[in-house]
C-alpha cells in the first residue's frame, strides 16, 4: 500500500511540476461540456484521472462518506466501517497518516477543518458533532439543542461547517436549513432555509381550499439542502436536491443568496470552493461542475458506473474538495475509493486567466484568454474575459465585440453605453446645429409656405405612380386605413377597393419585415440563436395565424349572420395587421441605439403595437359583419376557439394518418416477406 500511495503522490507532484500536454482526445472515459449561448458545448478535457485508492498506508477507507482539504493540502476523509467510524487525516507530500476517533464515532458523515487547524465532525448516528484540535483531543461537542426554537425533530448531524468567529453550522434536516451555534455552543437559530416558490396551482389551491382539504392535500416543504461549505471569505455554500438553476447558493449574513442562476442538475450531492474562488459540486450521477466565482459554468465532466471499473467515473460518490493546484479529489462511498483528478493545460490557462484577472491585472489576463481561444475558439468565458479586460482598460469598441462573441449581454449593455456616449460627445455639436437649421427651416416655412413647392414633384410622381398602377395605388390605401379604420374597412366591403393581389404583396412585405427583425434586431434584445433560424419554420409562424384567422372568422361570420365575404375577411385582416408589422422595421433601427437601461422602450413600443392591431381588429371585424360592440366580441372570442379547434383537428387527422400509413407500411412488409 505504501507504493501505491508514493505512486499517487509521485503522479500528482508530476503533474504539478510540468504540468499536463493532455487534449480532448486523452483517452479518458467520459466528454466534457461548456456552456456556449446558454447551451452545453463540447470542449477540451479539463481533468484527467490519475489515480484511486481504496486505502492510505494500510488505513482502509471502507466507507468514505465526506473529504476536506484545508490550506495546507491536508486531507480529511471521514468513513465508517463494520466496527464504527473514523478520521483518516494525511498529506500527499508526506508518508504519515493519522487516525482520530475509532473510539467514538459512530457513522460520522461530515469533517470540516477550520483556519486555526481544529476539526469538526458530525457523528450521525451519535447524534453529536464534535470538534476536535489538531492533535485530535476533543474540545467540544454540539448536542440536541433544547431551544423550542430548534422544534421537536430528531438530531442527526449530517454536516458542518465552522467560520472565523467561532459560529458552527450543522446540517440537520435539510428543509429547515442549517442549524447555527455560537462560539460557547450555543443554539442561534436556523440559517440559509430555502424558500417555497409559490406556483399559479398552489397559490388557487391556499386560497380556496379549506384549511382540512389543504392539509389533507399536501404539506409544503421547501427544497432540501443536502451540503454545505465555506469559502475563505467565510461566505457559505449550500446545494439542494431537486433545484434546478437556484440549486447552488451563496449566502451572505442574512442568509440571502449572492449568486445569480446558474446551469446546475437538480442532484447535487457536495460543494466546495477552490484556490480561486471557483465552486466545485459534485452529483449523485457522478457528474462534476466547476463553476467560476460569479457562477459561469467552466466545465462540466464525469457520469456514473455501477460497476466500478472506468476511471474518472462514480458510483455513489459522496464528497469533493480541491487542493491549492486544483486538483480534485473525490470519495465514493460504493466503491470506497479516494479518486483524484488532475487540471489539464487547458484548465490550467483558464485558471491563470481567471486569478491574474482577479488580482487586478486586466492587461496581463488577456494572453492566457487568448491562449485558451486558440485552442477553443468556441470557450464563451474566454471571450468574456477578454471583454472584461478591455473594459477594464478602457477599450470599449474591442470590449463591445468580445461581449458579443462571449454572448454575454449584460457587459455588451455596459461597454454599448460607453461606445455611444463618447460617440455623442463627438457628435453633439454637429447634431445641435442640424436641429438649429431644422428649426429655423420650419420657421421660415410657416411664413413663406416654399415647402409646398418643394414637395409638389414628389406629390405628382406619387399620383402618377397611383393612376398608372392599380396594385400600387391599392397597397397605398393602406395609409387611409391607418387613418380612418371603420370608414376606409367599409370602402374595402363596400367599394372593392382592395383585391386580392395588393393584400398579399402587403402581407409577403410583412414577411419581409418581420424577417429583418428577427435577423437585425438589437443583439441585446434578440436571443435568437440567428444560424439555427429555420426560415419554414418561421414563414409557418407568421402565416399560419393569419389563414386560419380569416377561414375561423369567414365561417363563424357566415353562422352568426355577418355580412363579410371571404375576400372581405381576408384583405381587411391584412390591413389591419400593419401597425404591427409596420412596427417591426422601426424598432429594430430603433433598438441599434438602445442599452439595457433603455429596455422598457423597446417592451413598451412592442406592446402598443400590439393594443393598437387589436383595436384595428376590432374595427375590421365590426364594419366587416356589420355586428353591434357585443356582437363583434364574441365573434372574436367564438373565432379564437375556432381556430384552436382547427389546430387541435389538424394534429389529430395528422397523428391518424401517421398511424394509418404505417400499418400499411407494416402490413405490405410482412406480406412482401412472407410471399
């Protein structure tokens, strides 16, 4: 045992000294994924296994159920055996082992090792946490509290951690979060509970329910915390089981989290915050994530094997910790094994970015992102990070499109707002003088009227536009309908104004400007992903609703005694369609010059578009059918339903069908083979 474990630290101190060549094709077990545009990515391998060991210098692990590495690089392994429990301590730089507790502890399920070296264990089934100094002797133990603020639950200690004012928090019941003790062993109270999020069918539930029907219904428990750690700020960690994007929490002194959502799996298992401040967690799937401080996904690498036999894989993997070099350690409690995994060349640039970033060295931060690049071009972090910098120094216009790249909106708002007020306070002066000019203009034409000489050739070759084209002139009677819905929806009906060909070059123009705001809308607003935009898709999406619109409201029209024609329904829908789609074009070069403090602009454009197309809607279908106000709206309503029964018919004929021609398919096959 002692040349396996003077292998392992032989192995570690290797790759410490010179580092890792290793790339995505080292041959390991498993892929690893970053995030890209909010989606996971295949990258580079960030870790590699090196070694695992089921035993340190002859001390068996059996059941390791939790790990802690201090700043010394001292390991911590708490496990339990078929004769009680114990504290496996050494250093891989060293041959010694030590060995606390197997007096004692029962089945401890918790070590933490605090600044000062004392370690504190929650024994589960001893129902006590103790703390120990570095020489093992205890100093003292955490019992039950008998605090009514504590409850009448039972006191099975499953983790804790210590900070630097001699506060202990003990993981008990995960619901109710973490039980705190002062620095004499005092219970405070409960700290970091997570909070219920209430839902539409729980909050109509708790309002009409009685009290006996909710209680027989369900009892509402919040999330549960299953570890905790803490950083060397004395900020705690916690992870929750069945959280998705809230499962990973940093809490500050009043137990809030500080952490904004992060892409995490909902089976988180342990936590622990690196050299760096990046967060480490590990899953009940064997899946490791390892975040950066402000909760950016670096890597995510592993999965499960139940069958013990592939390196870098778990079983029932029950803790992680890091050490100063970002190696990761990890402990299964089905296969009783320590299993240590080592940063590659790739890691280890990200990592030096990151550090020499936070120490306050933009410039110098910039190479190893750039590095990183060259060999992962796709690696967002590494792009945001080259953004951060150049921000940092002042480079906005490279910071602006670094944010792009890295798809990260908030610093493209930031650096955006920087580019366009050094661009106003160039232009200022030029645009003060035009509006000066533009002024004085429309002074003078108040008096002298020389505009309307101006215009006059424009106006004629519009007119003559108008009299040699009968679609031209009937697609600008669109403006007239702008101007006087009921009246011009009438001359529609009544008149023939429109036919049916302008109305469709009306709504192909629509088409086309909705397709230019899709593509060119400010990349602060769009969270399109424009290379994957399918155009069918989208034509689908914008015409559909307008057919079945017009043939849900031509028969319901037809039922309910109006007046419209097809013809009618179908040419007046369109034009009523156009403060919308008139609107797109606008607010995407409007949106060019907008950041996110000017986001409100952009909704609140959107949605008076909208109000205004619904009230054209509702002119068209009254002067259309010739309906009262009571009548107009429950066509609308009636149509609406329509339509969604048409969808709902279509999606069954279609799934009928599908059945129908494979059991053809099936039934010519068998006869083909058997004959």
């Amino acid at each position: 045992m002692r040349i396996r474990l003077a292998l392992l630290a032989l192995a570690l101190l290797t790759f410490l000294a010179f580092g890792t060549e290793v790339q995505a094709e080292t041959g390991v077990r498993y892929p690893t994924f970053t995030m890209s545009n909010d989606r996971l990515v295949r990258t580079q391998t960030a870790y590699i296994p090196i070694t695992a060991t089921d035993n340190i210098h002859g001390v068996a692990l059996k059941t390791p159920n939790d790990i802690h590495i201090d700043r010394e690089n001292n390991i911590y392994i708490v496990s339990t055996g078929d004769d009680g429990g114990k504290l496996v301590t050494f250093n891989l730089e060293e041959e010694d082992v030590r060995v606390f507790g197997e007096d004692y502890l029962v089945n401890p399920t918790g070590v933490h090792v605090n600044d000062h070296g004392d370690m504190f264990i929650a024994d589960r089934d001893g129902a006590v946490v103790y703390r120990l100094n570095s020489e093992g002797d205890i100093l003292m133990e955490y019992t039950r509290p008998d605090s009514p603020l504590f409850g009448a639950e039972s006191y099975r200690p499953r983790k804790v951690v210590a900070d630097n004012r001699g506060n202990v928090y003990v993981l008990n019941r995960g619901t109710r979060g973490l039980a705190q003790f002062g620095p004499q062993g005092e219970f405070l109270g409960y700290f970091g509970t997570n909070t219920i999020t209430p839902t539409l069918r729980t909050v109509l539930q708790q309002t009409f329910f009685t009290r006996e029907q909710r209680e027989r219904l369900f009892a509402l428990t919040p999330p549960e915390i299953s570890n905790m750690t803490i950083d060397g700020r004395g900020l705690i960690h916690t992870v929750s089981l069945g959280v998705e994007e809230r499962g990973v929490k940093r809490l500050n002194i009043s137990g809030e989290n500080l952490l904004p959502a992060m892409h995490n799996p909902s089976d988180l298992a342990d936590v622990f915050v690196g050299p760096i401040g990046n967060i480490y967690v590990i899953t009940r799937s064997g899946m490791i994530y390892e975040y950066d401080r402000e909760g950016n996904l670096l890597f995510a690498f592993g999965g499960q094997d139940v069958s013990n036999q592939i390196s870098g894989l778990h079983n029932v993997p029950s803790g992680i910790a890091v050490d100063s070099d970002f190696n990761i350690f990890t402990v299964d409690r089905a296969s009783g094994e320590l299993q240590v995994f080592a940063p590659t060349e790739f890691a280890n640039l990200v990592h030096l970015a990151l550090s020499t970033y936070q120490e306050g060295h933009y410039l110098e931060s910039m190479e190893p992102w750039q590095e990183v690049l060259r060999m992962n071009d796709f690696f967002d972090l590494a792009h945001q990070g080259i953004g951060n910098a150049a921000y940092s120094l002042g480079e906005y216009e490279e910071a602006l499109e670094s944010y792009r790249m890295a798809h990260d909106r908030d610093g493209y708002s930031e650096a955006f707002w920087e580019v366009r007020n050094e661009w106003l306070m160039d232009y200022a002066g030029g645009f003060f003088v035009g509006l000066f000019v533009f002024l004085f203009v429309y002074v003078v034409n108040l008096k002298l009227r020389f505009m309307k000489t101006v215009k006059k050739p424009l106006k004629d070759g519009f007119r003559f536009l108008r009299k040699k084209s009968s679609i031209f002139d009937e697609m600008m009677f669109l403006f007239s309908f702008l101007r006087h819905p009921p009246d011009s929806t009438y001359a529609i009906k009544r008149e023939e104004r429109v036919g049916y060909v302008p109305a469709t070059i009306l709504l192909i123009l629509y088409f086309v400007f909705y397709v230019f705001y899709i593509y060119n809308l400010n990349f602060l607003f769009n969270h399109r992903i424009l290379t994957e935009i399918n155009m069918i898709e989208e034509t689908a999406k914008v015409l559909l609703p307008i057919v079945i619109w017009v043939f849900a409201n031509y028969l319901i029209g037809s039922i309910r005694e109006g007046e419209g024609r097809f013809k009618d329904v179908y040419v007046a829908s369109i034009f009523a369609l156009a403060p919308l789609f008139l609107t797109l074009p606008l607010l995407t070069v409007f949106s060019w010059g907008l950041t996110y403090n000017e986001a409100f602009l952009v909704d609140f454009i959107m949605s008076l578009a909208v109000m205004v197309t619904a009230l054209y809607f509702f002119f068209m279908v009254k002067e259309v059918h010739f309906y009262s106000v009571k009548e107009t709206v429950q066509s609308i309503f009636i149509s609406a339903f329509t339509m969604a029964l048409l969808v709902l018919g279509t999606f069954i004929v279609y799934i009928l069908l599908n059945e129908l021609v494979t059991l053809i398919r099936d039934i010519f096959m068998e006869v083909f083979y058997r004959v």
